[in-house]
C-alpha cells in the first residue's frame, strides 16, 4: 500500500538539502544527496521520545527542522564526565550506557548507572546549571544520536513551553528513581554491618557455649549410665543441646554468606514428626494452642534431617509467637509428584502487607521485641539448600501458610 508524503519543511545542509516529510502515521526527517539518494535517518523515534509528549507534528517538526544526527561505534565515549556541556541528546537508534567514575585514579573503578533507549535523552543537565558533565555516556550498539547544540536548545526551551514542561517531568521521575537507588543500596549496606556484627557475635557465642554444652552432653551420657530406662529422655537431652550449637552454626554460615553442605538420610517420617510433637508440643503447654500433625506419607523419605526440623520448628515458633489468642498450628505431610510437601499452617493474626514482599529478605520481623528478623531467611537457605522451595500464602479466614517441597530425586 503507498502513502502520501508531505513535505513540512526544508533546509540546505552541507549542500544537501533537509526535508521533513509526514503522512498520517507521523513524521520522518529525510536527508538527500545531490544524485537524491537517501543517506540519513529515520525519525519516527519522535513519537517514542518522552521530550516531545503531547506535542503536535508541527510542533515537532519545528525543533527538529536542520538538527543533525551522528553515529557513535559501539564502545565510544558519547560524553566524558568532567567535560563541559555543550549539547543536549536524543537516542534515535541503539541505545547508550551513563557510568561514573569512583576513583579518579583507577579506570577500572567505574560505577554502572543506567541504559538509556531509543527515544531517551541525555546532557540536559550541563545546559541547565552550566557545570561540566557529572557522568560518562558510553556508545552501545553503534548509537545514532540526534544533537541539539546549547544555543538551539535554549531558543527551544523560550519557544516551547511543553519541552521544558516534559524536561521537568523527565528530570522528576529520575530523581526518584535516585533516590530510591540510594535507599535500596544504603538499606544493604546497613544489612551487611548488622550481618558483619551478627556474624562477630556468632562466633563468640560458639566458643563460649562450647564448653558449658560439652558438659551437658558429658551429664547426659553419664546420667544414661546411671539409668539406662532413661535414655530416651537423656537421647533428647543430647540432641537438642547438639540443635543449639547447630542454630548458632547455621546463623554464623547465613552472615559470612556460606552455602553448607547438608547430609540427606532415609528418615523414617512417622518418628520424625512424633519428635518434633513430644519437643516443639512441649513449648505449647500453658497456652490455647492446640497443635495438630497429618501425615499421609507411608515410605521412608530423605532430607537433612537436623536442618529440616530446623525449618518446621521455625516456622512453628513464629506462629505460636504471632498467636496472641486460642488458635492452632498444624503440620501436615504429604506426597506430590516426587515431592515431600510440608504444610505449616496456623490460624493467627497473618503477616501485615508491609513485610509480605521481602518476606525472605534479613531483617523482616513484626511484633517480636528480641527478634534477629533472620529466621525465615535462614529458613529458604536451608530449604534451598536441599535444592526445594519455600512459599508464603494467606490462610483463609485468617492466618499463615508456609508451603516447603524437597525433591526426593535429588537427596536420595
């Protein structure tokens, strides 16, 4: 199908003539030789450029009208920090990165800041408050860029209200992006001063606890001994001290960022989870919890098993300790294809929108005056560990539910 093309204006460039040209899809700017052969661009990036927003063809092809584009290789500087600014840029092809540098020195010290597309703009910043660059603006993709020199940018910007009215709505959203950048690396760096400070008293705690543990241990051997018709309370004894030193293992592992190796064994389920209901039911006694276990798996299955209990009894321990009223926890135990599903469910006052998005991030903790706000990060570790998944949804009318799947193909 052909189109009809209209001629909006033109110049002699270079003795070439310039023309912008439009039909009802938009507006192209042509460049032609002397023998009329094509050698230019292609502007229909104006209709993406958010510079010219609201804005009608003939406004448009006014600013447009003698500007000239260039192609900078890929890899090339653009604009060099530092630098004084003489011209504003459009993306028309290709796209350019912004860097800055960190060390005045040292190349290699460079900060990546942003991709800018097609229909994107840059250098605005020098023209206004007349400072030298503040970044670098590498060329990528073989840029085409189009050019706007300082003396054509400030005749626009008195001539056309909406660009500057665009500018500032531009420079607006960026600022904001800023700042919300600034915030999120300035919240993980304080994360990782608290991880650095949490890990220090890790490892103090593990060389203090040591010996008073080794002594409980001793003392439980000792009293087996003694009476024999004891040993599985003393059995009990043994391994919980051993959860311990193992919880304090696993706290120092998360802060210095260590994966650990688990060690997968055939676990007899059904003895698994009365253990987990004689110790974690225990805790529950004197409040109106009612806690409830449904296995419905009837094989041996296979998983780390002093890491999972680790995860079921913090998951459990967070609902008792989000219950302020009667309610119940339960664990239930099932197969799904080649999957060992462990459902922790309770009926308490749920988790508040805040903390839902970054639920498995360090530091999520609501209502807990001595919480680290580590345990359910510890909690994915493990579970991801075992190469499974961990997934958070509401309990309806009200209340948690934490959904783990270990692969038994992959632990046997």
């Amino acid at each position: 199908m052909t189109q009809d093309w209209y001629i909006f204006s033109y110049q002699i460039v270079g003795n070439c003539p310039v023309f912008l040209m439009g039909h009802e899809n938009g507006l192209i700017l042509r460049k032609f030789d002397l023998d009329v052969k094509e050698i230019v661009m292609d502007s229909f990036f104006v209709r993406k450029c958010k510079l010219f927003d609201n804005m009608s063809e003939a406004e448009v092809s006014s600013i447009l009208l003698g500007l000239k584009s260039t192609v900078i290789q890929t890899g090339r500087s653009v604009i060099s920090e530092h630098a004084s600014g003489d011209s504003l840029y459009i993306v028309v092809k290709g796209s350019v990165e912004i860097t800055k540098d960190l060390a005045e020195n040292d190349e290699d010290m460079v900060a990546q800041l942003k991709v800018l597309e097609a229909g994107e703009f840059f250098g605005e910043m020098s023209l206004i408050d007349n400072e030298p660059r503040s970044a670098n603006v590498i060329s990528r993709d073989n840029v085409e860029v189009l050019v706007i020199p300082r003396d054509r940018f400030e005749m626009i910007a008195y001539s056309n209200p909406k660009v500057m009215f665009n500018l500032m709505k531009t420079m607006s959203w960026r600022l904001r992006d800023t700042n919300q950048k600034f915030t999120d690396v300035m919240e993980k760096l304080i994360a990782q001063n608290r991880l650095m400070a949490i890990g220090m008293a890790a490892s103090k705690i593990i060389h203090d606890i040591k010996t008073p543990l080794t002594v409980i241990v001793l003392t439980a051997q000792m009293l087996e001994n003694l009476y024999p018709e004891g040993k599985r309370f003393t059995d009990s004894i043994v391994s919980q001290t051993m959860a311990v030193n193992q919880m304090v293992l696993e706290i120092l592992d998360f802060a210095k960022g260590n994966v650990t190796p688990i060690n997968p064994q055939k676990v007899i389920l059904a003895e698994f989870l009365q253990d987990i209901n004689d110790t974690f039911g225990q805790t529950l006694k004197g409040q109106d919890i009612e806690f409830i276990i449904q296995n419905r798996v009837t094989h041996d299955v296979w998983f780390d098993e002093s890491k999972i209990r680790r995860v079921l009894v913090n998951l459990m321990k967070n609902s008792a300790e989000a219950m302020k009223e009667k309610g119940y926890i339960r664990l239930d135990a099932l197969m799904e294809d080649e999957n060992l599903v462990l459902i922790v469910s309770d009926d308490g006052n749920g988790l508040p929108e805040r903390i839902k998005a970054n639920l498995f991030s360090p530091f999520q903790t609501e209502g807990k005056s001595h919480g680290t706000g580590l345990g359910l990060a510890i909690t994915r570790k493990l579970v991801h560990e075992h190469k499974g998944t961990i997934e958070y949804r509401p309990n309806d009318p009200k209340g948690t539910i934490f959904i783990i799947k270990l692969p038994q193909q992959d632990l046997k």
